[in-house]
C-alpha cells in the first residue's frame, strides 16, 4: 500500500521477468471459468505485494502458504504498480488462480486526502481529492465508475467488495471532512452497481476518522469493510485504539499485521504485506456430513472386534460400503464386518488381523475419499471434516468442528514433521496420500 522499499522494487523487477514464462508454467484449470471471491466468506490469511505474482510463484504459494487471499491493484490513478507494470494481472490470471481456491482483495489508488503529503522522489506522485466537498464528492464518482470497470474487466461480480486504498495523512477537520464526503459517494456507487465497498488506511487516519463519524451518528453511507493498517505484528482483526468493538463487528475487518515482509514458499520468495481477514460469513463449517445417515465424528475411535455394538460399528461399517465392500449398517460387528475389514486391508497391501480394527484402519478408511487441491486456514468442507476424523485417529490433538482453524494448522504441522514431510501448515495430496495409507502421525 506504499511506495515500494528498495526490495520491494528489486522483487518487483523479478516478477516482472517471469512474463515470458508465464505461459509454461500456468496450471490445468477446470473446465469452466470460476467465481472469483472478493474476498467472499471467509476466515485467514492474505497478503498484497505491488505486482501480482507470476503462475508459477501463485501455484507454489497456493500449496504452501498459509494465504489464502491476494490483494491486487486493479484500478486508479494513484498506483504505483498500474497496468504497465502488472504483466501477469488478467482476467484469465484470476480466473486460474479462483479455480485454484485463492481468494481476492480488489484495490483502487486514486484520490488521496487534501493533507496527503507525496514523497518527492517517487515515480508516481499520487493526486489529491479537492477540499471543496462538492468537488470531491464528484471526484469520488469518477474513482467509484473506474473501480467498477475494473472489476468488470477482471471477472468480478455482483456483492464483490472493492477496497478504497486512502493513504496516511496528517488529519484536520477540512481533510477528514472530504475523505468523509468522498467515502460516501464511493460507496454508493459501489453499491448502486451490485457491489461492496471496503476502505483500507492507517488506523490513525481514514479508519479512526470512519469509527469516530459512525460512533457519533453520523449520517453517510458507510463502507461494508474495513481494512485497517496497523503494524502490531499480531494475525487477528482487533483494530486497537482506533476502531470500537461494538463497531464493525459482522465480519467486516482486514487487518493488515505486518509490512514489507520477505516470504518465500518452494523456493519463491515475495516481498508481502501480512494481512488476517475475517469478512463476509467468515469460515462457517458446513453440516457435519453423514453417509448411510450415521454420524461419524467422534472424540476416539476405538479397537472394535466382533460382538461390539453401537454408533462406531456404524460408522465402520457405512466406511467399508462406502468403499466397496459387502457390509450393512446395522451397528452389530459380526463375521461380515471382519471380512469387509480383511478385504480393505488387502487393498492396502496389508496383511488381514483377526477381523478388528486397528488405528492404522480407522485413518486409512475416515480419510479416504478425494484428494482436494490445498487445505489450509479457513478452509471449510466435507474434505475439512474427513481431515480432522483422520488426524484424530492418527495421533494428533484436534477438534473435529468442520474449520480449518488454530489447532487444526497445529495438528497438521505435527503430523507432516512425524512424517518428515515438508514444515507447512497446509494439506494436500502428500497429506492424504499418508494418511489414506493409514500413516500415524
């Protein structure tokens, strides 16, 4: 969100050397184009850097990064990374990347603040709204119909949200008088369009002077998110002194922890700002999925031997049918629920047992299903819920709730290091390839 540091430019130059690659290293998408999420409901991390990275950076980055959202600027004319020096942003770049599972975080640089001081040795001197309200307001129209182009060309749609990026600066009552006027008719626009507006700045600056003006009663249309800069170095959406708790609590908070950070995942390093997102519904769990209509998640899942009973035999059995094997559901072991569990072994490779279950089965058989592209913080699904029924037999600590939260990132990390996989917090097919061969962790 600032003039870029001397290695901020020196990775930009990098990334921009990758465009001749580009075509090489792009993944296979699925067949029909995506939905982008800007940023959609979700509940993790993010990041933005000036240049939208190249495929292969993305692709390295999608399987082990934590980060699931990237901001890109894609319109005003404040940038300093615009058109000309964004040679792998298009709308087939986020088409790919959505299929992949990234969300996004749409930006416009336009008009700053009438206090906004430029830094006189940068490339791009960024232009000033007027202090006259009238003047802004109008400026903020022109802003709001260039962002919803932009969108537009990029593929995004209706209740996608736009972020408004509003500079530092040294506040008086005229210029927060005008970025207020200018807020309002940005948004409005937004939203007269299909949709949303988000504003991000300094907590000191734009977000206190939008806390102090909705705590006050003020009468304007307000912006659905916030995306407050505040360098406390801590992943969450507390927004300190400068914004109330009682205030934009739906879901609706950015915040950006941590500055001009070198990161580098496979080999391909970024420099990134660090943001945690809590926006939309948030990670919401979908319903605990129950096939044969038997519930299978549990705290444990013990050794079961013929003449057990009950909601685990159950749940056994609907595994083994569900893979293939000849065994009603009935909630009674007997003779053919040990030969189901001889005959899932063998198609492991295994040796058979005296027809019981063992830990090595239980992971083998709660992970089994596909194999989804990446897992990671804030993931939510059926594939979350076989994951977490997985580790927990597997060995780990874990909460089987559905979220790919805090502990279910700790039950990962331990589990790959017990199986010398690579120290990421993500899962994906090495993951499942482990478990669904009933590794312990």
């Amino acid at each position: 969100m600032r003039v870029p540091s001397p290695t901020r430019v020196t990775v930009v130059g990098a990334l921009v050397g990758t465009l001749t690659l580009a075509a090489s290293l792009l993944m296979p998408s699925t067949a029909a184009a995506a939905d982008p999420q800007a940023p959609g409901n979700f509940t993790g991390y993010g990041f933005d850097a000036c240049v939208a990275p190249s495929q292969k950076v993305m692709d390295s980055w999608n399987l082990r990064s934590p980060y699931s959202a990237i901001g890109i600027y894609i319109s005003g004319n404040s940038r300093y990374c615009s058109d000309r020096y964004q040679p792998n942003l298009s709308r087939t770049w986020v088409e790919t990347n959505a299929s992949h599972g990234w969300r996004f975080i749409p930006i416009h640089v336009g008009y700053q603040s009438p206090c906004f001081r430029n830094n006189p040795s940068s490339r791009v001197q960024k232009k000033r709204m007027s202090s006259t309200v009238s003047t802004a307001r109008s400026q903020a129209a022109s802003d709001a119909a260039e962002g919803i182009a932009a969108l537009k060309k990029y593929g995004f749609g209706s209740g996608d949200v736009h972020y408004l990026d509003l500079e530092w600066y040294s506040r008086t009552t005229t210029c927060d008088r005008a970025v207020l006027e200018f807020i309002d008719v940005w948004t409005e626009k937004l939203h007269d369009a299909g949709f949303k507006s988000g504003v991000y700045s300094s907590g000191s600056a734009a977000i206190a002077v939008l806390d102090s003006a909705k705590a006050s009663g003020r009468s304007m249309t307000y912006p659905d998110h916030l995306w407050i800069a505040w360098t406390n170095k801590v992943a969450n959406t507390d927004g300190g002194p400068y914004v109330r708790d009682s205030l934009w609590n739906n879901h609706q908070r950015i915040h950006q922890y941590h500055n001009n950070v070198s990161a580098s995942y496979g080999g391909h390093g970024v420099t990134i700002d660090k943001n945690f997102l809590d926006v939309g519904k948030g990670s919401v769990a979908t319903s605990d999925p129950k096939p044969c209509n038997v519930a299978m998640s549990f705290s444990s899942y013990p050794k079961l031997s013929q003449g057990d009973t009950g909601s685990r035999v159950s749940a056994l059995q609907c595994l083994l049918k569900e893979r293939g094997h000849s065994v009603s559901v009935s909630g009674t072991f007997g003779s053919s629920t040990s030969t189901a569990i001889n005959a899932f072994r063998k198609s492991l490779g295994w040796g058979p047992t005296a027809g019981s279950t063992t830990n090595p089965t239980w992971t083998a058989l709660l992970s089994a299903g596909s194999k989804p592209r990446v897992l990671k913080r804030g993931s939510v699904g059926e594939a979350v819920w076989r994951l977490q029924r997985a580790l927990t037999t597997a060995g780990t600590t874990v909460t089987i709730n559905g979220v790919y939260d805090s502990k279910t990132v700790s039950a990962v990390k331990a589990y790959r290091s017990a199986n010398s996989l690579t120290a990421y917090e993500t899962t994906e097919s090495s993951v499942w390839s482990l478990l669904q061969r009933g590794k312990l962790g």
